[in-house]
C-alpha cells in the first residue's frame, strides 16, 4: 500500500545478518580485525566500544584511558592530557573538554565563550569579525553593525557622503562628512557615539572626543596630515554651546 523503499546503501566491507549491520574489516593502529567481537577481545573492551568509536571516527587510541591518549595542538602532539595541560599552563580538564568539544585549537590562548564565527566582506574571508577589522583598520564594533544591518560589504564600498542624511559634522580644523564618520574615524566602538554625546550635550563625552581628534591629528591622519606633527592644531576645551543642529562641536 505504501510506496516502496530502498534499502541503504553501505559499503562492501559491511554484511547483514537478521537485518543487524555487522562490519567487517576494521583497522585500529595498523591491525585489521575480522569483526568488532574480535577487535574487542584483542584490545580489551566491549564490541559496543569499538562500534561506537568506528561510527564517531575514533578508533585511534581505542583501549586506553582518555587521559593517555596522545592529543595534538596546534601540530605538536602530547603523550597525554597532563603533558599537554602542563605545556600550555591549563588544567588537565580543560584540555579534556577541549577535546571533547572539538576546540584543541584554543587551549591555552585564553579564549573562552562561542568559537567566533568566520566573516565574509568584499568576497574576502575572515576567521572572525576581529581579523576583518585589523584588514580595514576600523573598530569591531564597525564589523558587528554592519553584520547586524545585514550589510558587512559596506565596510568595502567607498565610502559616499550623502546630503540628505548626513550632516558635516566640524571639530577644531577637522571636518567629517557625519557624525557617523566621525564616530568612525575617531576609533569610536560606537558609530552614534558622537551623535548622543551631542543630544545628552556630555561634558564627559566631549572632552572623549577631543582627545580623540587630537590622537587623530598627532598620528597624520587628517587630509594632508603628517605624524610627526609635534602640536596638534585642536584648540584647548573650553566651555563654548554645542551646536547640533549644524553638526559642529566647539570645544
């Protein structure tokens, strides 16, 4: 009455019997068992181990403990977890786990949390949104606000300044075609730093800017800038009204 099913297809090396799958043939360090009975007798565990390390890919190491197995990180192998934990100055654990969860590769770097994911910009790829920024030389956070908008490839496109939803915005002798510019070029995580420095009118955000436009002047990064400037030419903070309405902060 139904429709007919195919049976799967599964390698030569494999045999049914009583509709049970029974593999054949399997190797474990150089020695080639008849079966998963036999390979179990050999190396001292149940048939079920052997299985289950032959489903996983795990049949390197099968028959001793975890903890003496040879595990390598980033191409140097280790006799066992404890010599590997003492070389990267960890807990035998955190290599354990770190093996389990398939991130060997982190052990001893300090890194914790989710595995970043890797970014893609301007047909280029990234290991992670960090190795993207220090490409363009921009702030992560620029990389995280670009993914979430759904568009990571204007961090490539050349950058056009548009009247009708931006304003210049004028700190001292530098100009920016935005506040959202500025944010940016200042080293800014935020892009609207400076437009909610401005709408709070922060003193304490004002004086972050400044000191921000000055690094950026002593660095040369102005048009026509040069790092070896010895002064840069900001004024000195002095209590003067904001206005926002122009996009113009004077300090």
């Amino acid at each position: 009455m139904g429709s007919e099913q195919r049976a799967p297809q599964v390698p030569e090396s494999w045999g049914r019997v009583m509709g049970k799958r029974i593999y054949s043939d399997i190797e474990i360090d150089g020695v080639v068992y008849p079966d998963a009975a036999t390979a179990a007798q050999a190396i001292g565990v149940t048939s079920g181990h052997v299985l289950t390390a032959l489903r996983k890919g795990r049949l390197g190491g099968l028959g001793t403990r975890p903890a003496l197995r040879p595990v390598t990180i980033r191409g140097v192998t280790y006799p066992n977890f404890s010599d590997a934990a003492h070389a990267h100055g960890v807990h035998p654990n955190t290599v354990r786990t770190a093996y389990r969860n398939g991130t060997l590769h982190r052990v001893g770097t300090g890194r914790v949390g989710p595995e970043p994911l890797p970014v893609r910009i301007g047909g280029k790829n990234f290991d992670n949104a960090r190795a993207a920024a220090a490409h363009f030389k921009v702030p992560i956070g620029t990389i995280y606000d670009a993914i979430c908008d759904g568009d990571p490839d204007r961090i490539f496109r050349p950058k056009v300044y548009n009247p009708w939803k931006s304003k210049p915005f004028t700190i001292g002798n530098l100009t920016f075609p935005s506040m959202r510019e500025a944010s940016r070029e200042l080293g800014f995580k935020n892009d609207e730093y400076i437009a909610k420095v401005l709408k709070r009118n922060s003193r304490k955000g004002k004086e972050r800017i400044l000191a921000a436009a000055m690094a950026y002047v002593a660095q040369g990064k102005h048009a026509g800038g040069s790092a070896r400037s010895a002064r840069p030419s900001v004024p000195a903070p002095v209590s003067a009204p904001v206005s926002a309405r122009h996009g113009a902060m004077a300090l």
